[in-house]
C-alpha cells in the first residue's frame, strides 16, 4: 500500500474534519491545507481549514486571496461538528482543546519527528523533503481519478508556491521536492506565482528590518537582532527579517527576536526566528536544548515563549531590556554549546583514528 492509498484508508472512515495550522499560516502550510481539503472533498469529505493566528505578511494575505483558501480564523478551536483532525506542516499534531475529544486523521509534516505526539491514523514525516507541500503533491500524483483540472491547477499552484518558499526559492531543494515539482509544473498557474511574488515587502516589515540592524549583537558566527515589541498581526515580519539579514555578504548564522503582543487575547510571547547557511548546524537539536516550545529543520527554526503574566509590567521598556539581555545570554550558551560539542567530535573522531592505527 503506498502513502496515497494509506492516507485515504485513514480519513475515508470520517466525514467532516477541521484541517488546523497550528503554527503561522504560511505559504507552505496554507498550500498544504489547501490540497488537503480538495483532495478529502474529491473523497466526498467536508472539511474545513482553521488558523489560530491571523495572516499577517501582505504576500500570504494576496496568496490565500488569489487561490481562494478558505481558511477560518478563531481564536479558541473547537471540536464540535468535526468527527477528526489533520495537522500539516507542524512539528507535533497535539492541539490544545481538540486531542482530548477527537482523533487525528493525519499528521503530514518535514520538520524533525518528536515524541510530543498523540496517534494519528496516518502519519507521514519525512525530514529528507524541504516542504510539507511536496509531500501532499505526491500524495496527489498518486491519487486515482485524478482531480477535476479546476481544482488540479489550485492545488498544484498552491502547492508549488509553497514549495518555492520552504524551500528559498528551490536553493535547498531535495529529490523529494523534485519529483513533486516536475509533477506540479504541468498543471501550476504561473501567471498567479508570479503575480504574488510581485507583491514587495511591507513597508512595516522594512522599519523592523532597520530597527533589527540597529540592534545587533555579534557572537563568534553568529549575529543576533533584538526587534522589541511587536504585534501580533506583524510577527511573520520576524521570519522575513531573518531571511533578509541572512542575504547579508557576512551572515553565516542570524537570531531575530521580538516580543509579540496580542491584545486581543491579552496575550505576550516572546518570537525567535533562526536562519543559517551551514549545512552542520542542527537547529532542531540546539533549539531543543532551549526549550520543548520550538524547533526546526535545515537551514531554519524558531521557538517561543509564552510571557502572558508580564503583560502587568509598568515598565515596558525595562521588561524588554530583561528580555533582551536574557534572550542573548541564552543565546550565546547554546552557541557555546555547539563549540563544545564540535571540539569534542573533532578529539573523539582522533582518538578513534590512532587507537585504530596502533591496533595495525
């Protein structure tokens, strides 16, 4: 049985599931849910694409906008008139208020596998794929009768546009996200990839992208960059300055952090966003060894921290002064970290080699 028919074994048995981006509705999460509900309606199963945070980034507004994603924003989810879940593209398929009460059709994801999980009916994690969008256009490929061409050319637009963003614009593709490129391209409209990739940056992105060269900090490799307070419906601006000051001629490895504000849940957390050109840095592991509420793959990562109960704090400015100097003391110990683990390596992988040449 290949995936494809793995996967409609799992969901054929339910008839109306909530598909929930758990993380920020980015492109490859919101072209993921997209295929996703065109595929289980091709099933004649009803479902629905829940974000718990709002779209932020002009591009991904013009993005849901031109292919007509339905997604629905709510603030608390709900399990009520749904019989199961889908989680796409997030690291853990646990939902807050819906894992208790309802079982999980699928977890599709290519971000590191973690233990902070609950049974899925269907789980396909594949670390070795740059996108959670490759993995549902070759869950698509396989899929028999093929979809009607008007919803085939949706999926497949949304999907390759996910796919060009995971992956930085196809820089760290893998065979996986080949194979589903070639197979999208035949039926992705080009005309509306092109359309949202002429969408430029927002000028707010732009005034946090100033503000964070303002505040640099260098550590060894690393730069990092305190953007201060922020809100809620900008925090994808996090990620982009990130990717922004990582094109810089002498970036190897960036943090950007920020703290959030959602005044409408009265809520704060603090935002960090990892980007890296180096092919050894486990982002995944050194964010692990942060804290359990993140992680990454390849090349990316981010992680937050829910700071809810300072929100009473009088004194802003010196809450994110606390914030900042902890934030980088922090940041700098899981720097050295990875030095002491790369020294280590380099003396274990010596000793091996002489005890292996005094055994000759």
């Amino acid at each position: 049985m290949n995936n494809t028919e793995a996967f409609i074994q799992a969901v054929k048995k339910y008839k109306n599931i909530m598909i929930i981006i758990s993380g920020s509705p980015d492109p490859d999460a919101l072209a993921s849910a997209h295929a996703l509900k065109i595929l289980l309606s091709s099933l004649t199963i009803n479902s629905d694409i829940m974000i718990t945070k709002k779209l932020s980034l002009s591009q991904n507004k013009a993005f849901a906008g031109y292919l007509s994603i339905p997604v629905s924003f709510k603030k608390k989810l709900s399990p009520e008139k749904y019989d199961a879940y889908i989680v796409p593209d997030f690291q853990t398929n646990i939902v807050e208020g819906i894992s208790n009460f309802i079982p999980c059709a699928a977890h599709i994801d290519h971000h590191t596998k973690t233990d902070i999980k609950v049974p899925s009916d269907f789980s396909l994690i594949r670390t070795d794929a740059g996108s959670t969008s490759s993995l549902v256009a070759l869950l698509i490929k396989d899929h028999l009768p093929v979809l009607d061409r008007k919803n085939l050319v949706s999926a497949s637009t949304a999907l390759m546009f996910g796919i060009q963003t995971d992956t930085d614009k196809y820089e760290h593709t893998t065979p996986i996200d080949i194979d589903a490129l070639r197979y999208l391209s035949e039926y992705s409209d080009q005309k509306i990839i092109n359309k949202i990739n002429g969408i430029p940056i927002s000028p707010s992105t732009m005034r946090y992208y100033k503000k964070a060269a303002e505040n640099q900090h260098s550590y060894k490799d690393w730069k990092i960059y305190g953007i201060g307070y922020i809100d809620i419906e900008h925090r994808d601006s996090i990620a982009i300055v990130a990717d922004l000051l990582l094109k810089e001629i002498d970036n190897q490895t960036v943090v950007v952090f920020a703290l959030v504000e959602d005044k409408s849940r009265n809520d704060l957390f603090l935002d960090v966003s990892f980007r890296s050109r180096s092919e050894n840095l486990d982002i995944n592991a050194l964010i692990k060894n942060i804290t359990a509420t993140g992680g990454g793959r390849q090349y990316k990562g981010a992680y937050q921290i829910k700071l809810e109960y300072f929100r009473a704090c009088p004194d802003k400015n010196l809450l994110w002064e606390t914030v900042e100097i902890t934030t980088i003391d922090r940041l700098k110990k899981a720097r050295d970290g990875i030095y002491i683990s790369e020294i280590s390596s380099f003396y274990s992988s010596v000793l091996k080699r002489a005890v292996s040449f005094f055994k000759k």
